[in-house]
C-alpha cells in the first residue's frame, strides 16, 4: 500500500513540475442538426429535432428551448408507406416548449406504426439540406423468461431490493438489446449502461440483475441500482440493431467518461447521414411488470 501511494505522489509531482499553461484557438463552427428519433413495435415514430450547442456554451432554460428545430419537413417510410410528420408542441412548464415530429392525425392514409422485422427511412429537409437514416425493428428474439426480487446485499437500506431477470438467449451472435424500467407512476427510463450484445450469454438462459434507470441530470444518487419495497416496477427489454446499439455503446461511454481526466476521447457513433448527429433507432420491445410486497 506504502509503495502505491508512494508511486501515485511522484507521479503528482511530476506532472505538476511539467505544468504549463496551454490554450487552444477553437473554431467556430455552425450549429449541426441533432437527430433522436424512435420507432417501436405498436407505436408511431417520434422524431425530435435540434441544434447543437458550442462545447463552451452555456446551459439555460431559455438556451435549450430555443435549440428545438422548428418547422423542418420530415418523412418516414416502411418501405410502402411514406408519410410526413406533423409538428407538435409539448408544454414543459415554466412557459417553456418542447417540439417533436409525428404521425399527421389529419392525414392517416399513409401513417403506421412499427412492426417486428421491418425496416424504416427517415427523410428530414431543413435549411436547404437533406439528412437520411435507416433502421430496422428486428424480432423479439431475446425473451425474458421471469422478473423476481430479493434483498439487497448487506450494507443497503432494508427497504431496498434487487429486480432480477431471468431471460434466454437464442443461439448466433448478434443479438442487441436496450433497457428500460418504470418505477411506479414515473416515466419508463434508461438503465446507466442500457445497451448490451450477447458475447458472453449467447445462446444460453441467465440472471443478472436489472439496475433501476435514471434521468441524466445530475449526479448519480446513491444506491441508484435498487428498487424499494412496495415499489411496481415494469422492466422494458428491446431488441434492436447494430447501429442503435453502436449509438448508445459509444454514447453511454461518453457520459461515463466526463470530468475524467484521464479517459479516452470518444467519438459518438450516428447513422444520420448528411452531416448530422444523433440517431434514429428501431425498438422491438417486449414488458414485464412486478409488484415487490412491503
């Protein structure tokens, strides 16, 4: 231990002997379009539309607010169907707006809502430029068996309880999936690391835990990974494709890798085509509810 902490305050040293002042000439570059859009099995396409902030910006109410794309043509086809997306507005309190593109329910001729094993386009026109992606619903191929709780381990709160699931992977690697869990009468949200592949559980049946998800708004509240007794806790499991799970792999690290100053630059990976950023993803999403007794 000596020898550790020993070599970690020369290592200190060093680089506060090394210090210099560096300053970069950052520039300036045009807000880029900022694509998050969804499809699901049963559920229409919800596209949300913005522009990207400076690195050094600052982060206000009003700031995000004015980010939301207003009046872009956007389009979603199934390969038979095209149809263009309505604007709505979404009240967020405080005389604030969100905006998001979907289903014209003047206009139900050409709308749908996703399949299993269908692929999607996106067509998005705005300020004299295209941006195109695609993706694909796969099929339900990951299939949770069963959702059980037991006590948290020792030196947790004893309200608290670990949501486990037991599920089955099919044989073949290649297998996608992104979680979700709704806690009672909250919104269904993303576990901290949702995204996973079947390298190591391909073609077999497993348990494992199923952290809570959080909303991304600030620091990560302790013991985040657990439910409480007395809690309905509903698990979303989705299959999804390469490039939904690329997205959220390399998204996910990002977060993880702020305010770490020893963590490897990385690049987020889109399938906007046309020079924007974000990602237009396909869920094919199965649900389990259970309730934990008090």
């Amino acid at each position: 231990m000596r020898i550790h902490f020993l070599s970690f305050i020369i290592v200190c040293f060093s680089l506060i002997s090394c210090e210099r002042n560096v300053s970069f000439d950052l520039d300036e570059v045009s807000p880029k379009l900022v694509v998050e859009g969804t499809i699901e099995n049963g559920q229409p396409p919800i596209i949300y539309l913005s522009r990207s902030l400076d690195y050094f910006s600052e982060i206000s109410p009003d700031i995000l607010a004015n980010s939301f794309v207003r009046n872009a043509e956007v389009f979603v086809s199934n390969g038979i169907l095209m149809h263009k997306l309505k604007e709505y507005i979404l009240p967020l309190g405080g005389g604030y707006n969100a905006y998001y593109f979907s289903i014209d329910s003047a206009d139900l001729a050409t709308a749908f809502t996703g399949q299993l094993n269908t692929t999607y386009s996106l067509r998005i026109l705005w300020e004299g430029k295209e941006y195109t992606a695609t993706t694909r619903i796969t099929n339900i191929t990951r299939q949770i068996d069963s959702l059980f709780w037991k006590p948290a381990p020792a030196g947790n709160p004893p309200e608290k309880v670990a949501v486990m699931i037991r599920a089955t992977d099919p044989a073949g690697f290649g297998d996608y999936v992104r979680y979700f869990t709704k806690q009672n009468g909250d919104p269904f949200y993303p576990g901290l690391n949702s995204v996973y592949d079947d390298q190591v559980i391909d073609g077999s049946t497993y348990e494992v835990q199923v952290e809570r998800g959080i909303l991304r708004t600030g620091s990560t509240p302790e013991a985040y990974s657990f439910f409480d007794k007395g809690d309905t806790v509903t698990v979303k499991l989705s299959n999804i494709d390469k490039a939904t799970y690329d997205f959220w792999r390399t998204m996910e690290f990002t977060y993880a890798s702020v305010g770490n100053p020893f963590s490897s630059p990385t690049k987020v990976m889109s399938n906007i085509n046309g020079g924007g950023l974000g990602y237009f993803g396909g869920y094919a999403a199965q649900y389990r509810t259970i309730i934990i007794p008090q």
